[in-house]
C-alpha cells in the first residue's frame, strides 16, 4: 500500500506541475485556450493572475515532491500538502469550474486515503 500512496502522491504533484506550465506559460497559447475555454481576449486580460495561481500550483507540487523525497519521514508533509490541494479543488470546484473538482480535489483525496492506509 505504501508504493500505491507513493505513486498517487507522485501523481498529483505532476497534475500540479502540469497545471503550473499551463497557467504559466501557455495560457494564451493553444493549449491554454483549449483547456481553459478561453478567448485570446480573456486570456490576454488574465495572463498575469494566471501566472500566480500557476505560481501556487508549483508551490503544491514542490511540497508534495519535498515529502516524497523525505521518505517515511515526509509522510506528514505529503498529507499536509494533499490537505492544501483537497481544499484548493474543492474551492475551485464551487467558484471557478465544477471540472475542478475531478481534476484536483479527486486525485488529492485519493492520494490521502491511500497515504492514510498506508
């Protein structure tokens, strides 16, 4: 069960690594527009609150990364982390886009059930 949570948690951290380059640097780009639904308009009026939140994105995955790399000992910094992305998905899930909720809240409370298991 430990390899499953570790590969969970390993999973949500690129989710979050691939979310970060998206709202940071491809946000008005193709494949910006497409996943976000967006005019070039829109997208060119938020590129830079998109950079942030891609910003914080990258925070998440690097905690979840910095736990992994700890071990047995990092167990509660990936718990910690998972709890942020939990709560971030479900936010987002309620104000910005109910897809939200399967991309990010899912992945993250799956990962914590598993790591709880372990």
């Amino acid at each position: 069960m430990e390899a499953a949570a570790r590969l969970l948690v390993a999973l949500v951290a690129a989710i979050h690594v691939y979310i970060l380059v998206l709202e940071m640097f491809l946000w008005d780009k193709p494949a910006g527009l497409r996943a976000f639904r967006m005019s070039r308009e829109k997208a060119a009026a938020s590129k830079v609150l998109a950079a942030n939140q891609g910003l914080y994105n990258g925070f998440l995955a690097a905690g979840l990364v910095w736990g992994l790399r700890r071990g047995l000992e990092g167990v509660d910094i990936q718990v910690f982390f998972l709890g942020c992305v939990l709560v971030a998905g479900l936010y987002g899930a309620v104000t910005a886009s109910r897809k939200i909720l399967y991309v990010q809240a899912l992945p993250a409370a799956l990962a914590l059930i598993a790591r709880w298991l372990a």
